[in-house]
C-alpha cells in the first residue's frame, strides 16, 4: 500500500484549470519533494489530499484510505502544515495543542506526546504564550507541532521554509530527517531547489496543473547531461585550441568554464588538449548539474 | 462518531465566550436590564398588557427571549466567521469530524451562551422584580430549542459569509428587528390585524409568546402552536445547516 496514491485528478477553478490529469503514487517512507514555480497547483493539490479542497474529479487516498468516502481514516493519518501562518489568537500554544488532539479523538493520554513536541520544537518555555504573542517563527513551529499531534502516518509541509530564517530552516530540516528516519512519510513542497536537493530521494515536478516530472533525484540530475569544468590556469593562452572553443562557457581572467557532455566530452579530453596547447593548470573544479537547471528546462 | 472531538469542539467554543464573559454575558445582561428598567418606568401605570401582571413583570421573559435569540446567533456566527477570517478554520477541516459532530458542537455552544445570558438577566431581575415560573419545563423547552434554532442559523450565516459586514447586516437588519417586533413590548392584539397578520410569521413572535406561557400561564396564542412552530423551525434550519456542512459550501472548495 502506497502512502499516497492520486488517480486522474482535476480540479478546476472559475477559470484555471489547476489540477490536469494528475497520477501520482507516493510509497511508505519516501521523502518526496513537490516542486513546480508559484502557481503551479502544489498547494491545491495538498488540500484535495488533506479534503480541504474537493475535486473536480479523480480519486486519492492517504494510506489506502479515500480522501472523501473514508475521510475519518485518510484524516488520522496524514498531517498537515500548511503555507500561511494561520492561527487563532485567542488561545494559547498548549491550548491550541489540546484541542488540535481533542479534534482527534485523543484526550490525556496524548499530553506525554504533546510535552514532547513541544520540547523538539523548543516550544516548552512558550507552552503558556498567547499566539499573537509569538514571533512569525515560532509561530511555524507551532503549525508543525499541530500537524503533528496526532502521529500521522504521512507529513505534508507546504513551503515551510519560506521566508523563515537560516537557524530555523536548519531546525526544520534537521527535524523532519528525523522524522523520516522514523519511518514518517516526507511530503515537502518547496521552491528552493537547493533544499529539495539536500533532503528528497523521490521528486515530482509540476507546472501548470501537470506532473512533468517524476523520479528519483539521480534520475532527475541524469536528464541533464551537461557538467561545468572549471580550470584556472597560470596564464591565460593567446588562443584555445580549436576543439574547446565550442565548450567554452565562459571565461574571467585566467578562470576557464567548460560546458561538457558526460558523454561525448570526456575531462581528460580537455585536459589533454590544454597541455598539449602548453597551457600550465593550477586548479581544477568540477560542478554537477543542479536540480535547478532541470527545473528550468522542465519548467519553461 | 467521534464523540471526543465533538465535545473537544465544543468546550472550546463555550471557553471561547467565557473568556470575555463581560462582553459575552455582562454586555447583553446590562442592555436587557435598561429596557427593563426605562420601558418599566415609562409605562407601568399606563398599560396592563396581560389580566393581573404589571408591565414590569410582563417584560421580563420577553426580555429574556429577545437577548437569548441574540446571543446564541452571535455565538456561532462570529465564531465561524473570526476562524474563517484568521484562517484557523483549516485546523478544524484538517480534522476527522463530520457535518453533524460540528454541527452538535456550535448549536450546543450556542445553547449554553443563550441560556447563560438568560440566566443571568433571570437572576438580577429576580432579584427586583417578583417573578415566579409556572412551568420550568416549558421554560427549559422555549429556551433550549428557541437558542438552537439561532444557533443553527448563526452557524449557516457563519459558513457562507465571506465578510464581516454580512454577518453584522444579517445582524442588525434581521435578527435585531425581527426580535424587537416579535410581541417583546406588547401584545400582539395591540396591533393593527396587518400587523398582528405580520407579526404571526416572524417566528420569534412563537418564541416569545410561547416563552412568556410558560412563566404567567397566559399567551396570544397556545404555547402548543408555539412550541410546534419553533420545532418546525429547528428541524428546518438543522437541515438547512447540516447540508451546508456536509457539501462543504464556502469551506471545502
Ligand atoms: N480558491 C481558489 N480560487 C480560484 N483559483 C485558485 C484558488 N486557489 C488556487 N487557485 C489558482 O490555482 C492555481 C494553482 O494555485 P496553487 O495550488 O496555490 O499553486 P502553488 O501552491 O503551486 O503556488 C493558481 O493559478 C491559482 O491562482
Ligand atoms: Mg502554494
């Protein structure tokens, strides 16, 4: 049984077409990444997941359970962070965490849990903090806390590193790792490639309501079979030899770049024909295509 | 049924109106208790509405309908509408609870607000005023059922107002003139018969009336009719209320 299975989903708005035929499987204990330029769907597609959002249609179900015909078991088992900072400013972040366990059917018995939570999250000493009180950040924290309450199966976090800063990004990621290694169900949405890059084994692009995209992050990095070799060289030659000046990419002083083809450009190619121009090497620097520039194409 | 999260769902809502008691109990309790006492002053030698009653004491369960039919569609209403308007709503839609468990759970909350207000404008004017109760079981009945219609209304108006101004005109040009008019003030046979014809499809004239049997034993119409009526009320606007709920209008779209 998959985490999360999504069959010929639409949706439509007055107007856009936000979701297209989208087909998506996401096994148990996957980190997976959600990635697509604003606008993308990302966001509508979690809330059909999480029955926020009903479908024009197609199915989906949280841990084999429909998202609509069996809500109560797709609910208990997916938790949800969502992209706004959402709050209610009459109550307290305990508060808040009691009663998000109540909805939940779960009672006393979850205290321990919440205790713990909120000592992960460095939330403890704000137990008795009114929300409004709290800062954008740790106001975050709290949503994470939330969606967390009720040991969900399967975690979605919708762009939640998005204007946060760096020592609570690093909190974040070192957190959900955890949670992943736990054996939780990862689902990030995020637009920074470097963060999709660092932390997701499996990746789904999408743009315009479509899934475009669909690998493992190696499969993903494959697609783009350029790599960049950057030489610094002693001083720079009169003139390239013949072969490498359709490689050059760019050059700054004695700093050459070299766009090569994993393939057809082999680096000891290039070495080679250096040397053999008499060009002396001081430094050599190899750059791997990013999920950036496979995001780009697959995005245009 | 997920009766945990029901009753979560509604402690919270009761705690939420507790919590700023002064504006939710006090505020209503004040405005209810000055009527009383100008109405009271201005009239009470002049006009004897019902055979053996004062006006004073005449006005009292009236007085009490009216701020009960109040409150209790503020109470679900602005709750629904402040979740909505701060987005906290989402934690409730994230959570497994159906159409009739968040309904339970706002009308219950209402009711406990439109009895509490009750309660506390029965006890001050008790207080001054000698006013005994004839029938507690009617009494309980009218304020029980009379606070869940609001209350299921409220909660309706709540779900598909997408701006305060629609709640707060709902309010001020619905709920409030529909209960100043319902026979608070007077009998209806004071009336015009235009406007007695009137007064007898505005259903919280059944409210009042029916309300008021149940304190003096003496009414416009039978207090049967009445509380016929504001159960026919109650089930229609739980239906109404329930299937809102269930298609997820205005919330899940
Ligand atoms: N409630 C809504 N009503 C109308 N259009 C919407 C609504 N929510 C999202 N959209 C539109 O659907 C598309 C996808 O939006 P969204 O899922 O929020 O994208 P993302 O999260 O990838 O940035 C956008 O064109 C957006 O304008
Ligand atoms: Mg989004």
């Amino acid at each position: 049984m998959s985490a999360v299975s999504i069959h010929s989903l639409h949706k439509h708005y007055p107007g856009v077409h936000a979701l297209n035929n989208v087909d998506l499987t996401i096994p148990q204990g996957e980190f997976f990444g959600l990635l697509g330029p604003n606008g993308a769907g990302k966001t509508t597609l979690i809330s059909v997941m999480a029955g926020l959002t009903r479908a024009t249609s197609g199915e989906v179900s949280v841990m084999g359970f429909d998202v609509v015909k069996q809500y109560r078991q797709a609910r208990q088992h997916l938790g949800v962070v969502p992209q706004e900072v959402v709050f209610d400013p009459f109550f307290t972040v305990g508060e808040m965490l009691r009663i998000q366990s109540g909805y939940f059917g779960l009672g006393r018995s979850n205290r321990a849990w919440i205790e713990e939570l909120l000592e992960t999250l460095h939330l403890t000493s704000k137990m008795n903090t009114r929300m409004r009180a709290l800062s954008g950040g740790m106001k975050r924290r709290v949503l994470i806390a939330q969606a967390l309450v009720h040991r969900p199966a399967v975690l979605v976090l919708d762009e939640p590193t998005a204007g946060v800063d760096v020592e609570l990004r690093k909190i974040l990621w070192q957190f959900t790792t955890k949670l992943h290694q736990e054996g939780h169900t990862i689902i990030l949405t995020t637009h920074y490639l470097e963060e999709a890059e660092a932390l997701c084994n499996q990746i789904a692009i999408i743009n315009q309501g479509e899934v475009v995209a669909l690998d493992s992050k190696q499969g993903l990095l494959a697609r783009n079979p350029y790599r960049m070799l950057r030489v610094t060289v002693s001083e720079a030659p009169e003139k390239l030899p013949e072969r490498l000046v359709p490689l050059l990419h760019e050059q700054k002083d004695t700093d050459f770049t070299f766009r090569l083809h994993r393939k057809d450009d082999p680096i000891a190619d290039v070495l080679h024909a250096l040397r053999h121009a008499g060009v002396e090497i001081m430094d050599l620097h190899i750059g791997e295509p990013t999920l950036e520039s496979v995001f780009l194409t697959l995005t245009e | 049924m997920n009766l945990y999260g029901l009753y979560t769902l509604f402690s919270k809502e009761v705690w939420r109106f507790l919590r700023v008691s002064t504006q939710t109990l006090g505020a209503p309790a004040i405005t209810a208790l000055l009527f009383l006492v100008v109405f009271a002053q201005a009239m009470e030698t002049r006009v004897t509405v019902l055979e053996g009653i004062s006006y004073q004491v005449f006005l009292v369960p009236g007085l009490i309908m009216m701020s009960m039919i109040q409150n209790a569609f503020a109470n679900s209403s602005s709750s629904l509408l402040q979740s909505k308007m701060n987005g906290s709503l989402v934690f409730l839609l994230l959570a497994p609870l159906s159409a009739i468990e968040l309904y339970l759970a706002y009308v219950s909350a209402a009711i406990v607000r439109g009895f509490l207000v009750g309660m506390v404008i029965y006890v001050v004017a008790w207080l001054f005023i000698d006013i005994g109760i004839a029938h507690l079981l009617w009494v309980l009945l009218f304020a029980v059922f009379s606070s869940a219609v609001l209350g299921a209304l409220g909660l309706m108006v709540g779900v598909l107002a997408t701006r305060i101004e629609q709640v707060a005109g709902f309010q001020n040009f619905i709920i409030l003139p529909m209960s100043f008019l319902s026979g608070v003030f007077y009998s209806i046979y004071s009336l015009p018969p235009f406007w007695q014809a009137v007064s007898k499809i505005n259903p919280f004239f059944y409210m009042v009336d029916g309300f008021r049997y149940s304190f003096f034993q003496q009414s416009d119409v039978s207090p049967g009719l009445s509380l016929l009526w504001v159960f026919v009320f109650f089930t229609l606007l739980s239906a109404a209320s329930l299937h809102i709920l269930k298609h997820g209008y205005k919330m899940r779209n």
